[in-house]
C-alpha cells in the first residue's frame, strides 16, 4: 500500500487507469464504453450548433440606416483626404503573406507630406484587400495597425502553420466532430487560425478599431464568383457580418478545394427588408446575356432566392480571383465610373493609388527537355497554376485599361485626380538569381526563416523600385514643393 494525504490507496487505484480492487472487467468495460459514447455525443452537438448559426441573420437597423462594416466608409478621419490609397494582396500560402508583409514594411518607411503634414504611407493605407495567403497579413493589419510589426512573424509567418494543420486532421478528438456532417475541416481549421492569430476577434472589432477597410475574399462555390466578407454582399444573405470571425472568413478565403472543405454561410434571405441595387435589375433586363455587368447581377440576385439556396459554400478565394480585387472593382468601382462623378463630390482627392502585390510564381517547366512523361500530379497543378495565372493577367489588363481610361475623364476636371497603379511581383527584384530563387518557392503554409526574410526584403525592394511608385512619390513632392 502507498500511503497519500486521503489514505492508503491501493496498487488497483494508481494511474487512475487500472481496475479498482474488486471491480469485474465487464463494469469497467461498460464504464469506459458509455464515457466514450458521452464524449462522441458532446462533439456532435458543439459540431451541429458551430455550422448553422455561424452568422446571425440581420437586424433591421443594419438594413434601415445601411450601417455595419461596408465599403463605402472611411475609417478614420486621421488619414489625409488628398490620397485614397488601396493595397491588395494576392494569393500564395506563406509566400504571399510574408511578402505582402515586406511591402508594408516599404510603405512604413516611406514618408510623404500631405495635408500639411508628414506621414508614412503605411498609415495612409485606407483599404486592403486580400486573398487566401494575403488574407491573413490583410486582417492583421486592419486589426492592430503597425502593432503588424510586433508579433505577425512569430506568430504566423515563421509558424509551421501547414503541419499544425495536419496535426489538427489527425488528433483523435477531432474526429469525432469531423465525423458530423454538420462540422467541416475548414471549420476545425478555422478554429485554429482563430487560436494563433485572432484571438476570437470578430468584423465588429475591426470596425472598431478604426483602421483601413479590410477586404477578404472568398469564392461562391456554385457560381465561382468572387465573395466578399463585407457587409454589402452580407445584406443579400439579411446577415450581419459585425459578430463573424475573422478566422472563418480567412480560413473560407484560404479553403484549397480537395485538401480543405468549403466553408458554409446560412442564408436567409428574405427575412429583411433588403432590396437589390436599381443596376441589378437593370443588368438583368438586359439583352446582353454574356456581358459582365449582366453575371455579375445574376450571381448577386441568386442570393436573394433562399428556397433554392438555402446554405453558401466557400472556396478559396484565388479560384475566381487570385489577385483580389475583381470583387472590389466589379461590385463598387466599376459601378461608379468617374465619367459618372461629379468632381465637387471627390472632395479633396487629388490622387487614387492602387498597388497590386502579386506572389504569383511562374518556375520553368522542363518536361521538354526530358525523355518521360509528366505525373498526373504534375499535370494537375500545372494546369491550375497556368490558368490562374491567365486569369490574373486578364485582371491587371481590366484594372489598368479602367485606370486608363478614368484618367482621360478625370485629366478634364478644373482640379485633375491622378489615378496611379503600382504592381509589386516577382520580376521587380533585379538580381536574377533572387528572381529564380522566388519563383521556386512553394504554394503552402511553411517556409523556413531564410524563405521568409527573402520574401520580406523582395517585397521591401520591389515596392521602392518600382517605377510607377517612383513617380508617384516624385508628384506628391512636386506638389509639395519636396523632393521625397
């Protein structure tokens, strides 16, 4: 017998896990049986009450006095009205978040006089928007501001995110919840982003916190249209996005179709009082069928019908957009063209800035110039990566041809705005060994630590090196009467 401070306990009772003196097998085997089916029982039931009330429907003040987190706000009145300044972050895993990371370490160290006063251009940043990898340095950056530069490396970019995540799949009390089929792999993943990174944070945070407006996208699984984490598409589902986390939105906007599931929304529309912009259903009484204001309508109308779709199902954002700004473009900007504005409603703007950050890879491909036949897998990601890369290129083609041609309108004005777009990629850096190295970097959720502080000094290098970034700099200090 050992001797403890409640009494003798006998050899039976050590561990807690051997059979007390007297105990039959069989009770002991019934015990451990029911204690298990409890257990099964309790992750079931946190499975089915995660998946379906996720997002709340809307309330009625939301929609009467269009208040919540939307585009058209600006978040703070300390930045200079004089510069809009948008940055978009592309997919990539790890690759595009810590370059993404570089080019606002670029921008931080980048002052300019505006206003009257100096800043850095990190703090002029009044809207990001990223997608899948980007995604998540975009909403940390829109949560804690320059605090970005404090502990975004520790606790992300330089975290083997990618084994944690297998290690997730495969714990043992996980399966139990991966077993209902009201509980997904992208809601398991969504949980541990939210324990490294987010810190339970919802939208209503962000807003609060009064920083540049954060933009994640996603795509609609059903109609492979982009979709965006920001109250305007939220109203054609009548949900509120304030009490969303910000994890779920990341983890849809990061959701690899095979390797992760998509992650679900509840519609419910028609429980409010919504109604459709006027250029929707002008859109869809429209002969042109093929045209893009057309699908652009009838994949935000098709949200209002909930009989029909009754749940949303997300997938990785650069499927329909890997670049993250078609959502924006198409939904906002495109449908308010300057020829359409009148220049005393811009107020003080004087110049809009979009920079593009782009960690696309295009590595060389030598399947011909060897004797054997590519692997299926091969195949597969080759045909992925080409076509998104065609894809992206048509979306810089859209982007700059509308810059282009909002310029003309805008060169007109009796105070003329300047519309300026910066693209930060792989082909900026002017080494080309670094420029091979990039290219070779893998799309997935670990890179070591020389991986990573390449990509941040890429990043740094290619935004101050740009030429069109230059000669925005060399503007603003012309105008200020200051060389930068």
């Amino acid at each position: 017998m050992r001797q403890t401070a409640s009494g003798p306990r006998s050899t039976g009772d050590l561990r807690g896990g051997r059979r007390r003196l007297g105990e039959p097998r069989g009770v002991r085997r019934i015990v451990r049986v029911r204690s298990a089916l409890l257990l099964v029982a309790a992750l079931l039931a946190s499975g089915c009450t995660t998946y379906f009330p996720v997002n709340d429907p809307i309330s009625p003040a939301t929609i009467e006095r269009r208040s919540g987190y939307r585009a058209s706000r600006r978040w703070s009145e300390e930045r200079s009205n004089e510069i809009l300044l948008i940055v978009a972050f592309s997919g990539g895993g790890t690759r595009a978040a810590a370059f993404a990371y570089g080019v606002l370490q670029g921008l931080d160290a980048t002052r300019v006089r505006v206003g009257g006063r100096e800043i850095s251009l990190l703090d002029q940043i009044d809207h990001v928007t990223g997608v899948s990898g980007g995604s998540f340095t975009a909403a940390y950056l829109g949560l804690h501001g320059r605090g970005i530069f404090e502990d975004f490396e520790r606790r992300f970019l330089r975290r083997n995110v990618q084994s944690a995540l297998i290690g997730q799949l495969l714990t043992p009390w996980n399966w139990a919840l991966l077993a209902s089929p009201f509980f997904e792999r992208s809601d398991l993943i969504a949980r541990y982003y939210d324990r490294i990174l987010f810190d339970g944070a919802t939208f209503a945070d962000l807003a609060a916190r009064r920083g540049p407006l954060v933009q994640i996208n996603a795509t609609d699984l059903a109609t492979g249209a982009p979709f965006s984490f920001i109250q305007d598409q939220f109203d054609f589902i009548c949900s509120e996005l304030g009490s969303y986390p910000i994890s779920r939105a990341v983890a849809a906007s990061s959701a690899v179709p095979g390797p992760m599931s998509p992650l679900t929304l509840r519609n419910f529309a028609g429980q409010c009082d919504f109604e459709a912009p006027g250029w929707i259903r002008e859109a869809l009484a429209s002969p042109r069928t093929f045209s893009r204001a057309y699908v652009n309508a009838k994949n935000l109308e098709s949200y209002t019908r909930s009989d029909s779709r009754r749940f949303i199902r997300l997938i990785d954002g650069g499927v329909s957009d890997n670049l993250g700004v078609r959502g924006p473009f198409e939904s906002t900007l495109l449908q308010r063209a300057p020829r359409d504005a009148r220049p005393e409603s811009l107020g003080q703007l004087r110049h809009m800035v979009l920079i593009l950050v782009n960690a696309q890879t295009a590595p060389e491909v030598a399947w011909e110039a060897i004797d054997r036949a590519p692997a299926l897998y091969d195949i597969i990601d080759q045909t992925t990566t080409v076509q998104i890369n065609r894809y992206t290129l048509e979306t810089i083609e859209l982007v700059r041809s509308t810059f282009e041609s909002w310029q003309e309108v805008a060169a007109t004005w009796p105070t003329p705005v300047g519309f300026h777009l910066v693209e930060v990629d792989f082909t900026k850096p002017a080494d080309p060994a670094e420029r091979q190295y990039l290219n070779t970097l893998p799309t997935s959720f670990r890179l070591g630590d020389e991986a990573v502080d390449r990509l941040e000094r890429a990043g740094r290098e290619a935004l101050l090196a740009d030429p069109d970034f230059r000669a925005l700099l060399e503007q603003l200090a012309s105008e200020k009467g200051k060389v930068p």
